[in-house]
C-alpha cells in the first residue's frame, strides 16, 4: 500500500525533516506513527498525499511512485485516500452534510446518490440529526467525526490521520478512535500519526517511531520500552 | 469535471460565493464598471468628434474659382458633371462682388469704387451631408474644371480637425490598453483578496481530489458575472450620460441635425463594453486563482 525507500525531505533553510526514511505498510495494516512534535510525522503524511514532493528517494503509493508524480495524476489518488487532520479542516459556511458530501461533489457523483452516501456515513458516525448544523455550532469531538465521515464517504483504500485527537478530550479521543478503527476493520488501510502514548497503549497496533526525521524503532516493542 | 458537464452545480457555487464575500464582488464590479465606464466615454466622446467633423465638412461649400477669362458656362457644365446629384451654380464676377458687399453689410460701402472684375468668377458647388474624404476626393475632381485657378472648400481646419482626431485614435488606443491591463491588475489584485479568503476552501477541495479545473471554474464563473455586471452598469451609465448631456451639446454647437444617442453609443460599443467587461473579470479571476493554485501544486 505504502512503500517508501530512503526517502529524504529538506526544507529550504532547514534541518532536514526526513533522513533516509525506508518503510511499507501493508494493505489492510493500521499503524501508529509517532515521535516528538518536529520528528517528521507530519512531513511523512504530507508526501503520501502528495502535498508536498520528497527531496531524494522513492515513495509508492498504491504502487504508484509519488515521487515524481505529475501534478494532473494527484487528484485521482486523492480521491483513493481519506485525510483527517487535527484541526478538523471543515467548511464553516457549509452544513455537515454539505461538508461530507464534498469529496462525492469533486466526483461528480449523481445528487441522489450523494445524499444516500451522506446519509449513510453521517448515521455511522452518529451525526444524522446533525445534518443540517454548521460545523461552529458543534464540539470538537462532533467536528472531527464530520471530518472522519468526510474523509472515508467516498470508500477511501487508505485513510490518513494526522494527529486526529490532539485537540480533544479522552472521552471523544475514544470514539473518534473508534471509527478509525471500525473503518480499518472494513479493509482500509488506517495510518495514525499521533504523540499520545495512551493510544498506542490502548490499540495494540503495530508503531513506527520517529525522532528528528528518522525512523529510530519500528513494530509493537515500541509501547513496551516506552520509546514515543 | 468541466463546467460544460454540471454548468448549474458551478454556477450555484460561484453565485454562493459571492453572496458570501459581497465586499469582493462589489469592489471587482466597481473596479470594472470604471475602467468600461472610462473606456466607453472616450470611444462616445470619439465617435461623437468623428460624427461632427463630417456635419461640418458637410456644411462647406466648395468653390472653384476661375481665371477671369474663363467660360463661365463650360465652366459650369464640367463641375456638374464633376459633381453628379449637386447643386452647382456659376457665379460671375460682378456677383461675387455684390454677394461680398452684401456680407459686409453696411461696411460694404468700403467697396465703392472698386471694378466689378476684382472677384473672380467661380462656380459653387452646394453638396449637403457629404464627409470629409468625400469632399477632398469632389475638391480633386473640381481640379479638371477649364480656367480652375484654384478649390477651396474650408479644407485646412478640417484637415487640421482629422489629424487631431487620428492623434485622438492613437491616444484612445494607448488609454484603452492601458486601462485594460491596469483594470486586469486591479480586479486581479482584488480577486486575489477573495481567493486568499478562500484559501482553506481551495487546500480542502484540493485535499479530497477535485482537479485544478474543478477548482477554478467557480471562480472563472465569479469573474465573468462581476465583468458583466460591472461592463453592463457602465453601458447602462453612459447612455444615461448620454441622454442627458446631448440635447444640450447638439445646442450648444449649434448643429442642425442634433447627435443620436445611437451615433455616439452604437449597439456594438455598448455590446463591446460588456464582453469586455465580461472577458476582463474572467481573465483576472483566472490569473489570481492559477497563482493560488500554483502554490498548493506538490
């Protein structure tokens, strides 16, 4: 699913924010990065959605090599993975619904099939009476789920999550959790960047460690020796 | 996706943004509404010296004056045959002389005494709503008349009139490319504005797969509605400057048959004025858009 082979990114002007980064992860895996604020996690998920392109190395995506991807082939592989981020990234002017139903819109999907898909996810994420809310009238725990409906409505094969419950408490940590982890049980690929120890202890998943752009340990010992 | 395949869904988009950011769309109407405004002013304001000078070359009267030993009569004959459909008179020498005194009126005492012979004989040439070019190319023809000395028909200040118009067309021009680049940049800069508003809006879209062209289309849509508008506004403006002010100009200067609304302002300025306006808007939305693109591009 993921492949990445001495991958280096170096910021104009900066330490280097990946150092000869190899790893793969597999389809169906759900793996915890994580690491210090600065260690790379943020960087590594920006260059599998392509957001940003990688100094050196190869990067695959779905077997494709995103490294030297044109610019007209990333929306198509975007549209095959779902993006959570900690600050939500939700449409202020635009209803739930709306926002959900944002990335069938890019599509081009019928109306009539937008709004079952709507449905559908927004009743699987507990959010169907607020279809209609905009997005500043709910909590932070509400506005993530919106965002975890958004990012797995269009049935994504690998779903990215990028510090999803650093802006909320333990109790709404959980069932955003939950749905990451209930999409992972469904056959997506779920990668979870996050600093919070108290997840990886919870989810025994596999945890690949990160410190100042390189990966220093790899694999479920990491909660043991208590390395993030 | 193209707009061509969901025209509705993109045209919803565009008119929701800009009744969300109304500042924008009025600035970039108001912007412009000026620059079509401006535009349009100058190219009435054009059209209009361009309709008198031909009323007044119109007016003048071509005289070819004749050696005083010349055949009045074969005179006469050839400048009609010159001149087909005008009015064409011989006038003898002594007639000259009296029609001058007349025009002195009682300073035409100051004549007394002098030989009817002083004014040379001449034949007139009466040709009402004729144009400048048509006039210099009669004045050549009226060249061929036996015993011509020489053809006047007012030629100088007109010509004078025409070169200033064709500086005038030059400077039209040159103010015309100049507004347009400086309106692009103007409503290019305040699109920008809305675009960095909507910067977050653009990352998402961009973040669940829409393409460049999904991204832009609303926008393009945007700035073509604004040009319209602000092209229409200022189409609608002039022709009520114009309504307003010509009764008094067509006094003023005196003219017989007044200005129309139509000559200064004809159906393809007006038209012109609001696909200019239109494809202004456009071209500003797509240059603040791409940039913002370009900058999201991996």
């Amino acid at each position: 699913m993921i492949q990445l082979y001495h991958v280096y990114k170096q910021y104009p002007g900066d330490a280097p924010a990946l150092i000869d980064v190899s790893l793969t992860v597999a389809k169906g895996e759900f793996v915890f990065v994580t690491g210090p604020s600065g260690a790379g996690k943020s960087t590594l998920m920006r260059l599998v959605f392509c957001a940003e392109a990688a100094t050196a190395g190869q990067l695959l995506v779905f077997g494709r090599n995103v490294a030297k991807i044109k610019p007209s082939h990333v929306p198509p592989l975007r549209r095959a993975i779902g993006v959570v981020f900690q600050d939500f990234k939700l449409l202020h002017y635009r209803t739930v619904a709306e926002n959900v139903a944002f990335p069938l819109e890019v599509r081009g999907l019928p109306v009539k099939e937008v709004r079952r898909r709507v449905g559908a996810m927004l009743r699987s994420v507990g959010l169907e009476l607020k279809a209609d809310k905009f997005p500043l009238s709910l909590s932070g725990g509400e506005q993530q789920r919106v965002a975890v409906a958004r990012a797995l409505v269009g049935d994504p094969a690998l779903l990215l999550a990028d510090e999803p419950t650093g802006n909320l408490d333990p109790d709404r940590t959980v069932e955003v959790m939950e749905l990451l982890h209930a999409a992972n049980a469904r056959g997506t690929t779920v990668v979870v960047a996050t600093h919070d120890r108290s997840l990886l202890e919870r989810y025994k998943k596999r945890v690949v460690a990160l410190e100042r752009g390189s990966v220093i340990a790899d694999g479920a010992e990491i909660r043991k020796v208590g390395m993030a | 996706m193209s707009a061509l395949r969901r025209p509705v869904y993109f045209l919803r988009r565009a008119l929701d943004a800009m009744a969300r950011g109304p500042r924008v769309t009025v600035v970039a109407t108001g912007t412009i509404f000026v620059a079509a405004f401006l535009t349009g002013l100058f190219a009435g304001a054009l059209q209009g010296a361009q309709k008198l000078v031909a009323a007044w070359a119109g007016e003048v009267q071509i005289s070819v004056y004749l050696d005083p030993s010349a055949d009045l009569e074969a005179a006469r004959a050839a400048a009609a045959a010159a001149a087909p459909g005008r009015v064409v008179e011989a006038v003898t020498a002594a007639e000259a002389l009296r029609r001058f005194r007349e025009t002195l009126g009682p300073q035409g005492a100051l004549l007394d005494g002098l030989k009817p012979g002083v004014m040379p004989p001449s034949v007139e040439v009466r040709a009402p709503g004729i144009g400048l070019a048509e006039a210099r190319a009669l004045a050549k023809r009226l060249e061929a008349v036996p015993g011509m000395r020489e053809v006047d028909y007012g030629s100088a200040w007109l010509e004078r009139l025409e070169r200033l118009l064709k500086q005038l067309r030059w400077a039209g021009t040159a103010l015309f490319s100049a507004l347009a680049i400086g309106s692009a940049v103007l409503v290019a800069n305040t699109l920008r504005l809305g675009v960095f508003a909507r910067r977050d809006e653009i990352e998402i879209m961009k973040l669940v797969g829409a393409t460049d062209a999904f991204v832009e289309t609303p926008f393009l849509i945007e700035g073509m509605v604004q040009g319209v508008l602000g092209g229409s506004l200022a189409s609608a403006a002039l022709l009520a400057a114009a309504a307003l002010t010509l009764p008094r100009i067509g006094a003023a200067l005196g003219l017989v048959a007044p200005i129309a609304r139509g000559d200064l302002l004809p159906p393809a300025l007006l038209v012109a004025l609001v696909a200019g306006g239109g494809a202004l808007g456009t071209i500003a939305s797509a240059l603040a858009v791409g940039r913002e693109l370009k900058q999201k591009r991996p």
